[in-house]
C-alpha cells in the first residue's frame, strides 16, 4: 500500500487516506449560506477518492468573511445548507472539515471575480478590524480591536465550532494563516499593540491560543482540532519557523492535533521561492521538532510527489487545491499511478482505467 492511501487515524476518527483538500475560496454563498455552487464544488470532490475535505474559509461572525460572497456558520440557516452537503460528502466515504475563520484586516471585499475592489454599504460592505490600524497594501486602514472585542471573537470561535459539529462536520480547522486576523496578532508586522494581546511573542500568541482552547472546548473530545498557521513571514523582523515550532508546541498541548503548515500572507512584498513542494520543509520541521501532527501544502500535483512526502516522513498528509480544480478526482488517477485499486462510485465506473497511461 502506498504511504498516500494508507488511514490514519486522529482521536475517534479515521480519515481513509492521506490525500486531503486545502480549503479553497469560492466566492459563491449569499449572506454567508452557500448553496447548489457548494453542492456540486465539494461533491465533484467528494466522488473523487479524496480522505477529506477542508471546506473554505467560513466566517465566525459576518464581518469576518473574507468577502460578501463568502459562508459564515453564525445563524441557523447556514447549519442547516452545510448539513445536506456534509451528508452527501459522508455517503461517499469522505471526511469532512470546515475551517473556521476571521479575515481581519483583509475582510469586507467585493466578489473578486471583477477585479479587486472593496464592497461598499450598499453592497453589504463593512469596516474590517484589526490588531492595529495597520492596512495591508491596496486595504482601507482597519480599526483597532478592543479588548472586550477581542473577547468576543474568541467566544464567536467557540459557538461557530459547535455549530460545525451540530451541521455534521467531522472536524473543525481554525484558519491563523494567510495574514487573516490570528497571523495579524501573532506576526510583528502587524501587530504594534502594547497590551497584553501585543508586545512579545506571549502577547501575540494570546489570542491564538485563546481561540484553541474555547474551540477544543466546543467540540466533541473525539472530533479533531486542526490550525493552519503560516510558518514564516518571508520576511526580515517578521514571524519566523522557530518561532511556528514553539507555537505548535503549545498548541499541542491546548488541544490541538494537527498544524496545517502554510507559509506567507501577512506582507505583499515578502521573496517567496515558489517551486514545487516549496513549503513542505516547514511542515517536516514543525513534525520533527514539536512532535504533533502535520499536512503539508504548496505545488504538490504529481501522484509520486505526493506519496514521497508521507513515505519519508515529512509529512502525515498532504493538502492539494489547483491541482484539484483541474481535476477533482485526482485520488483515482494517483492510486492507479501508485499500482493500486481503490473504490470508484457505481455511477462514474465506466471511466475507470485500469493500468498508468
């Protein structure tokens, strides 16, 4: 069996391979409750032979979101769309996740499909909030937190977890990466406060680590935790790996079962040496130096590729997204690249291949 499809299992839950979907915007839901787009998005994915599926960044309160056509899990209608495409993933074998999110001062954009540009009020746009007034490039400047705000949020976290749990999600991930609002605080780049939410690596991880714990105590005990983080800023005087394991560390010891290990986001002129497999360096040194769990993410495409970073050690997963828009049943093709027969739905048999072309 290649080390891709063999399962694994985190607390009370087996994920039946190693081949996991990043989440990935869509830009589709309407005031934050996604619809037939979603449906057919993650069941085309959910047909593919894929362990499990990350849903997209959903926001823990509406402004939140990434942008006005982005989910949200802070009202009952939005369980209630979530729960027939979880249901759906589910009869398909496939595990599924959600990540849970704020997108800070990166929040209240139009659709991007136009081209960049901020929602306006009339659209249903908002002010975005932040650590600091801080703006990231081509952003409005965001509005200081409050303390009593920053409280509130973590409190948000918690009851968006529990109503992932109550649509049917399998596990909950928390999105600190990308330079949303958990990278905003934990990155000195963007985080100029002096309270106890800023100032030294403890302030700056306050926040994080607040949220891990009132989602690990939202959740079923048996139902994995998993944070995404981005391991290093790229940049001088910014966040930095050593820094990733130290958290990853304390997070482990919060609840958490898992680093999902990114890298980037915070600033728009960091030097980052795309290539393939580029960030899977961070996720086998965050493994080997923490001790927790991690999948890796970044131009991983080809079946071989894929299978090596498991096989090695480096990782314990791997999260692909283009490569996965370009074909959602990607799991199939790589299993009869690697030399072994999985399950093909009845319905898209006839498609199947039966020897590596």
């Amino acid at each position: 069996m290649p080390s891709l499809f063999e399962p694994i299992t985190i607390r009370g839950l087996q994920i039946r391979n190693r081949v996991w979907v990043s989440p990935m915007c869509q830009y589709s839901a309407v005031d934050g409750v996604v619809g037939d787009w979603h449906n057919v998005h993650i069941g085309a994915l959910a047909t593919g032979g894929t362990g499990l599926i990350i849903a997209e960044a959903t926001g823990v309160v509406s402004e939140g979101r990434i942008s006005i056509g982005c989910p949200g899990l802070y009202n009952k209608d939005q369980v209630d769309a979530w729960r027939s495409i979880v249901d759906f993933a589910h009869s398909q074998g496939t595990t599924m996740g959600i990540q849970l999110a704020h997108a800070g001062r990166k929040a209240g954009t139009a659709l991007p499909f136009d081209g960049f540009r901020m929602a306006t009020p009339e659209e249903g746009g908002w002010e975005a909030v932040a650590p600091s007034a801080v703006a990231f490039e081509g952003y409005p400047v965001p509005r200081e937190l409050t303390i009593s705000e920053i409280h509130s949020i973590v409190k948000s976290f918690g009851e968006a977890a529990a109503r992932a749990i109550e649509a049917g999600f399998d596990l909950v991930e928390i999105h600190a990466a990308h330079g949303y609002l958990l990278h905003e605080f934990y990155s000195p780049l963007s985080n100029h406060r002096t309270d106890e939410y800023g100032g030294d690596y403890d302030g700056r991880t306050r926040f994080l680590k607040e949220v891990v714990s009132e989602v690990r105590r939202a959740i079923d005990e048996q139902s994995p935790l998993f944070v995404r983080i981005s391991a290093t800023d790229w940049i001088e005087g910014g966040w930095t790996l050593e820094d990733s394991v130290k958290l990853a560390r304390e997070l482990k010891a919060l609840g958490a079962d898992l680093i999902d290990v990114s890298t980037g986001g915070n600033v728009p002129n960091a030097q980052i040496p795309v290539a393939p497999g580029y960030q899977v360096r961070f996720a086998e040194a965050i493994k080997e130096k923490s001790g927790i769990l991690t999948s890796a993410v970044g131009m991983i495409t080809e079946p071989l590729q894929a299978d090596e970073i498991i096989s090695s050690g480096k990782a314990d997963a791997v999260m692909l997204a283009r490569e996965l828009l370009r074909n959602p049943r990607w799991p199939l093709y790589a299993a009869t690249i690697l030399g072994i027969e999985i399950p093909w739905p009845d319905q898209i048999s006839r498609g199947k291949i039966t020897r590596a072309k």
